[in-house]
C-alpha cells in the first residue's frame, strides 16, 4: 500500500521504539494493527460493492439488448404474418372469382364482392 520494504519498516520501528518505549510503543503498534485492519476491512467492503453494482450494470445492459432483440424479432414475425395473411386473402378471392367465373360464364357473384371488402 505504501511501498515500504522490510528495512524501512524495522528502521520506524527502532526510531518508534526509542521515542515511545517499549511499553507504549506495545500499545501503539495494536491501535495502528487496529486502525489498519479497519481500513483493509472498510476497503474490501467497498471494492465488493462497487464489484456488485458493475455486473448489476452488465446484467442489466444483457437484459436489454434482449428485449430489444425479441421486440425486433416480434416485429419481423408480425410483419410477416400480416404479409401471410394478406396473401391468403388475395389467394381465396381469385380462387371465388375463378369458382365464380367457371360457374356463371365469367360474372362473379355479389356475395363475393362483399366477401372481399
């Protein structure tokens, strides 16, 4: 965290030792093990939320690129089954007008016209 290496630690432990003594130097070292315990403690817990929350954000992104993509799909299947149904329409009335054509020599009848509007 700060970069210290071992002998940089043992020279502030001797100059601790030798300002505070040994039995207050005792008691400081267990507040600063403290302190330092609380703060790696406060850290993690905040790398861990802050970890949550990111794929909370990706499954979130996931879930709307998924509904984008089924409404797209919807569409293309409603477009489609409007262009099927159009067609079939478009296939029963030449088939009435043809049935109709063969069976009075050539003039459909008026049920058929009202069929097709």
């Amino acid at each position: 965290m700060f970069d210290l290496g071992f002998w940089e630690v043992l020279i502030i432990c001797l100059i601790g030792l030798l300002v505070l003594g040994p039995e207050r130097m005792a008691r400081t070292v267990r507040v600063l093990g403290r302190w330092a315990g609380k703060a790696r403690s406060s850290f993690n817990a905040t790398r861990r939320e802050v970890e949550r929350e990111l794929r909370i954000e990706e499954i979130r992104k996931a879930g709307e690129s998924v509904r984008r993509d089924v409404e797209e799909t919807r569409q293309a299947f409603k477009g489609a089954g409007d262009e099927v149904e159009r067609e079939t329409r478009e296939a029963r009335r030449a088939a009435r007008l043809r049935k109709a054509e063969e069976s009075e020599g050539g003039k459909p009848r008026a049920a058929d016209k009202e069929q097709d509007q």
